[in-house]
C-alpha cells in the first residue's frame, strides 16, 4: 500500500515539487546535495566523490563527538554520489577502496567515541563494496584491490573487506589471498605487522571453512593458546562440520574456568545436539538453568526433558530459591514471570535490606510488577532503595526521578496497613530529610511538585 503522503505529493505536480525542493536546498545543505546529486550525470556524480574525497584529505577541521553524527551523514552522502554515478562494477569497487584509504584523514580529524563514523565504514560503505564487488567478474582484481587496501589497517576498519571477501569471491581466489598474505607475514619483522596479516589469513581461512589452516596460524600468530583461542578454534571446526573436533578443542579448557564460559557452553550446547547426547545436553541445560533463572533458560531445558515436566521443575527450582539467603534481582523476576507471586514477594521482603538502589535497570521493573499486583510493601522498599541511592549519589539530573519515587511512596503509604517490622512511611522520611536535608534542590522541586 503506497503512502497516502506520497500519493499527495505526486498529485501536487511535477512543477510544484521542484520548486519546494529547490527552496528546501536553500535552508539545508544535505537537501542541495540530493537535488545535485539527482540532476547530475553519472560521470558528473563521479567527479563530484572525487571531488568530495579530495577535499576531505586536505581538510583541517576538527569534529567533536557533538558533531560526530552530521559528519557520518556526509560520509554516507558521499558513498551515495558513487551509487548514484557508477554503474561498471569494477569502478565502483576502486571507488569505494578509495573512500577506505580516507581513513586515516578521517578519524585523526574527529571524535567518534559514539562510533557513528566507524559504522559507515563497518556498513554502509562495505554494503556498497560487496554489492559491486559481487557484480564484478575480474575476481582476481577484486580480491588485488581488497589486498592492497588492507596492507596497513591503523584503525582496525579496513579489515572490514577482507571480512567480507568471501561473500563476492570464490575460494580458489580467496586461497590465492592466503598465500599472499602468507609471505607478507614471513617477510614482516614487526610483530604487529606480522600478526596483522596472520589475522587476515584466520578470516579467510573461517570464511571458506579451512578449520586446519585457522588453528596452525592461530598456533603461528600467538604460540600459547588462550581460553579464547581455543574457543575460537572450537567454533571455526564446528562451523566447518567437524564437530569431534571442536569437542576435542574445548576439552583442552580447564572445567572451571570461567573466563568465556557463556561462548564455550553455546558451543557445548550445539555440540551434543549434533551428537546426539542427549543426557551431557540435559545436564548442561540445567546446569545454565540453575545459573541463571528466566523463561529463556527454562525454557530451552524444557524442549529436550519435555514441557510435560514443566511444573516439577519449577517447583523444585523456586525451593532452591527460597532456601538460598543472597537477593538476586534475577531470581525475582524469574519468580514474577512464572506466575509465583505470593514467593517473588516474601523473597523480596525477606531480603530488603540486600536491595541496592544502584541496580536502577533491574529494580524498577521489579518495584512496578509488585505494585501493579498490589504488593505494595514490597513496591515501596524497593522505591525506597531507588529514592536512597539519588540522594547518596547527590545526582541532581535524577532528583526528578527521585521526587517521583517519593510522590509515589507518599501514595503507597496510605494503602498499607501492616509495615511488618519495617519502618513506617513517616519514619522513613524523617530519616532521609536528617541524612540529605541539606540537598535543597531536591527538597524544594519535591514540595512544588507536592
């Protein structure tokens, strides 16, 4: 169904539109290069890239993080200038090498701790590449071109092409990149260089699912095998169907090492469904299950042991979580999704003084379950551990937060008769005008929005 906004627009004439645009591109550089861009040649859009690419190399200003994202928009226009003009594959792919060799220029001239630069390189413009790259029959070139650019990667970007090299090449080709860069590493004295190239090769290597070449220059790059090592050449065998292998490779890891633990058992997990081993799997399920309790978990235990075994496992796992005495947040909202109200809320209560204010993410969501069940004890402690943590931390940007918290305790209060052995609405207040009366910031929005 077509957008009832552009089937207005196209009624407005062609005449009508041309104008508005024209008068937008006025007020908006943005919109004057689209307007030059659409009524330019294909020749005419190349020379403007060129143009464009030129000029950023000889730049000299400096973008903050502010300006960050309006700079990524004028890389990515830039990239649509060759979309808009080049239709020969192989043209576009030099074009594109091109805008990668910029990035030196690029991010010694700005801030991009929010990574919206980055991510045109990472995406938009590897998005551009790969569909001329795959287009264009002169592979060799191509993966040439992907070498040549790659040689030196001093912002980690580059390595994007050669990531990507075995979507748009074939592998006799790729295997005549290994060997490229395989001398390029014999021959390289610096180690970083080096290991660089040995990189390189472990892509390719994965791509085309040589598990043997990844492990030997894995072994080549770095000599002792890491925990993440050997989970990464775990990983490249399993994904090359060699799965005794990649079983044989994760034994290697001491059993109690925690380090990647959740990589290593994704792996086991995939690992005994191809073998078939259904009890090691069933173990390990439940053994994530116990670690951390969700619907997730619990579930994906339930599809190998049954959902005919729903209840039984639940029921012994919320004794277990009763029995324990330390408060995780997790536990407590495992208990709301599966419908335990009446525990989730003694588990809470029996645990309150553990409620750190500081764990803002997994609170709140708690403190509005309970209130919207009626549990208001419960909701207010844990506003009240919310409320506590703004005020010892003084942070003035979350007074609003906090004076909400409290409007929201000031309502509670008068709905709860039993305050067990907690202290009572009033009390509570006392106490935290005596600790922070002095943040009068807070104080004074709180009686004004009283």
């Amino acid at each position: 169904m077509k957008d009832k906004r552009k089937q207005k627009l196209m009624e407005l004439g062609e005449e009508t539109l041309a104008d508005a645009l024209l008068d937008l591109a006025i007020h908006s550089d943005p919109a004057d290069d689209l307007v030059e861009r659409l009524i330019a040649t294909p020749k005419e859009n190349i020379q403007r890239f060129k143009k464009k690419l030129a000029g950023l190399k000889r730049s000299r200003r400096f973008i903050d993080w502010r300006g960050s994202s309006g700079f990524a928009r004028e890389l990515s226009m830039l990239l649509q200038d060759v979309k808009a003009g080049v239709d020969d594959p192989l043209t576009g792919v030099e074009l594109v090498a091109a805008f990668y060799e910029t990035d030196s220029t690029v991010f010694e001239m700005c801030d991009d701790s929010s990574g919206n630069i980055g991510d045109v390189f990472r995406y938009d413009a590897k998005e551009l590449f790969v569909d001329y790259a795959s287009r264009c029959t002169d592979k060799e070139k191509i993966a040439d071109i992907i070498l040549n650019v790659n040689q030196k990667d001093s912002y980690g970007i580059r390595d994007t092409l050669i990531d990507c090299a075995g979507v748009c090449l074939p592998e006799p080709v790729i295997r005549t990149m290994i060997a490229a860069l395989q001398k390029w590493a014999d021959k390289e004295k610096d180690e970083y260089g080096r290991r660089h190239h040995l990189r390189s090769i472990e892509s390719l290597a994965r791509q085309i699912k040589d598990a043997e070449l990844f492990e030997k220059t894995r072994i080549a790059s770095w000599g002792q095998l890491s925990t993440a090592a050997l989970v990464d050449i775990a990983r490249v065998y399993l994904e090359s169907g060699d799965v005794e292998t990649a079983h044989s490779w994760l034994k290697k890891i001491p059993e109690d090492e925690t380090y990647q633990s959740y990589e290593r058992d994704q792996l086991l997990l995939e690992i005994y469904r191809k073998q078939g081993d259904n009890e090691k799997l069933t173990g390990l399920l439940y053994q994530k299950f116990k670690s951390y309790h969700s619907a997730d978990t619990l579930q994906a235990l339930l599809d190998v042991i049954g959902n005919d075994k729903r209840d039984e496992v639940i029921n012994d796992e919320v004794l277990q979580i009763l029995e324990t005495d330390r408060l995780r947040e997790s536990d407590a909202e495992f208990l709301i999704v599966i419908g335990k109200m009446d525990e989730a809320e003694a588990y809470l209560l029996s645990r309150a003084d553990q409620l750190d204010g500081n764990h803002y993410g997994s609170l709140l969501s708690l403190a509005e379950a309970m209130e919207s069940e009626n549990r208001h004890l419960a909701a207010s402690l844990i506003y009240r551990s919310l409320l506590i943590s703004i005020l010892k931390r003084g942070y003035t940007k979350a007074y609003p937060h906090g004076i909400r918290y409290l409007k929201k305790l000031d309502k509670l209060a008068v709905t709860i008769s039993d305050w067990n052995n907690f202290n009572h609405h009033e009390a509570f207040k006392d106490r935290i005008y005596l600790d922070h009366g002095r943040k009068h910031s807070f104080w004074s929005q709180y009686k004004v929005k009283k």
